[in-house]
C-alpha cells in the first residue's frame, strides 16, 4: 500500500475527467486521475463519433479517449490504475481508498464518475450495440437519416428522442410497456400531435434482432404486455430511453443528490456543498450529457480547483505568518 498526495485529485476518467487533468497540470497542479472500473468512459463502448468539434471525418470513441488520455499524461497527469472504493470528504486534503488498498490525498477533488445509461438486459441489446442499438439519440440519430427508427420508453428522455429523431427520420415509432406514459403533459402533447410519431402501446422488447456482422439491427421482436401476443416491428435504429444511472454511489449520505441520483452543484459551476469538491460531467448533468458537454464542466472544475487551492495558500501562509509573529 502507498498513499499518494496531489494538489487536484480527479476520481474517473472520461472526458470530464480528463478535461480536468489537462488544466490542472497546465496550472501545475500535478493532478491524479484514478480511473475506475471503466477507463475512458461511456465513449469507449461508443464506435462512431461525429459531433464533438474538431474533426472533419467520423472518429472512433475509444480512439478518441486515447488522445485525451495521452494528451493529459503529456503535460503531467498521473495515470492510476486503480478503483475508489471509499471517500473521506473532511478535508481538505480529501482522502480516497482505492481498491488496491493505495490512499490519495488531494487539497481539491473532481468528482467525474459520470453515468451509464440504462439498458433492457434483452437478447441482441449488447451484440447490436453501436450497430442498431444506442442510447442517445443526439449522439447517434444522424446516422438514421431518412430510415425508420423506434424508441423504447415512456418518461420525458424517450419522448424528448422520440420529438429529436423526427429531424432525422419521418418514421419514428415509440414503444412503451404500459397504456399511459410519464412525460410531462407538454410533451405527450407534442408527441401525440407530431405527424411522424406513432405510438405502440403495451409492447415491450423482447429481442433486437439482426446480424451484428451484415447490415446490424433489422427488426424488435415485441410481446404485448395485456395479451401475451407476439410481434415484431422492422427498424433500422433503435434507441433505449429508459433513463440513465449515475455513478454516486460512493457519496451517498456525504453530497446532496437530487430525485435521479445526480448531484447537485451550484448552478452554472461544478461547486458542490463542500469547498474544493468539485462535480462535473454525466455524473452531475441530467440534461445535456455529451462528451463535449462534459468536457467543457471538467474545464470548470479544473479553474474553480485551482482558485480553491491558491486561496488555500494564501490562508495557509496568512496563518502560518501569524504563527511566526507570536
């Protein structure tokens, strides 16, 4: 076991992450990003990627997080292969546990654990990933154009994708398991009067079927809910909506949460209720959740971390003044 020490201790490792490592070392904040479970983030289980800025031609989102990785590690970020597995947010310094039984201390901590979205745990789901299946359709519903496409879900992200592939596509179907949905009343009524949208109602998605080597997703296999019956439904794009799940977990009971999970942070700054803890990314954004939004919070971060720290000095060397004049 060892205890590393830093002045930006950055807790995950996707674009937020390591937008954050990339000011912080340009700051000399010699910052430590601990990875996690998933290094790279949501962008590495993401093939083709086309909105974030800066490329002309479609780039691969594993490719993409390599560079970042590789960028922040350039100007003097501390990769750690390592998971978090307990906080001590008392500082600071704050203090992280990681799996290996390794301890880091930094005078700020970025919170950047991001969030996964919620899948179906169906037959085909995974397989025909990034092939006919995602969820985001901000991210993904470009490569639809002029095809047809289905939603799966009933809340206002499913109904929010339904309204945004309409850009894209004159077909769009949304599917959900019961008779009703949750949308807000606004919304179900520009669903409802949205002449490319069509509704199933009390279906539920048994199986993506397709071939994940020639051509992807073809059609759902769907059961209905009241009647027991079997169908299927031809698409070319399907997008699950069923919400998304933030990584948190280790700050239950130490930062405040909202209804999803996500915590909450000053508006319009990553500040969270406690000085020099710092949230950006998926992990505090239940709105956008884009890469290049979430970079653009890690940039935040890192600024706000390094004013927290220059104050710190300055009270530190104030004190330590006084100490000396007595």
């Amino acid at each position: 076991m060892a205890t590393h020490t830093t002045r930006m201790l950055i807790i995950g490792s996707g674009p937020a992450g390591l937008s954050a490592a990339i000011y912080g070392a340009r700051a000399m904040m010699k910052p430590i990003v601990v990875q996690g479970l998933q290094p790279g983030g949501q962008l590495t289980i993401t093939t083709d990627v086309e909105n974030y800025p800066g490329f002309k031609d479609v780039i691969q989102g594993p490719w993409l997080m390599q560079e970042m990785q590789a960028q922040a590690e350039h100007v003097g970020t501390r990769m750690m292969w390592d998971t978090i597995v307990e906080v001590d947010l008392s500082g600071p310094p704050f203090r992280a546990i990681g799996d290996s039984g390794d301890v880091y201390e930094g005078d700020t901590l970025v919170i950047a654990t991001g969030a996964q979205a919620k899948w179906l745990g169906v037959p085909g789901e995974m397989e025909l990933g990034g092939k006919g299946v995602s969820a985001c359709a901000t991210c993904d519903g470009f490569f639809y154009r002029g095809k047809k496409v289905a939603v799966i879900g009933g809340g206002n992200t499913a109904v929010e994708e339904a309204l945004y592939l309409t850009n894209h596509s004159d077909d769009v179907t949304l599917i959900h398991r019961r008779d009703s949905l949750r949308a807000e009343r606004i919304l179900q009524d520009r669903l409802f009067a949205h002449p490319k949208i069509t509704v199933l109602w009390n279906k539920a998605v048994e199986r993506f079927a397709g071939d994940p080597l020639a051509g992807g997703l073809t059609h759902l296999e769907l059961r209905d809910t009241v009647t027991g019956e079997a169908s299927d439904l031809n698409c070319d794009g399907a997008f699950v909506a069923i919400g998304h799940a933030p990584a948190t977990e280790l700050f239950k009971g130490k930062l405040p949460t909202d209804d999803g999970g996500y915590l909450i942070v000053e508006p319009g700054t990553p500040k969270t209720a406690i000085p020099g803890v710092f949230a950006c990314g998926d992990v505090m954004d239940h709105t956008y959740r884009q890469a290049v939004t979430a970079a653009g919070t890690g940039c935040m971060a890192a600024l706000d971390a390094e004013r927290f720290v220059s104050g710190l000095s300055i009270a530190l060397d104030g004190h330590a003044e006084a100490v000396a004049a007595e």
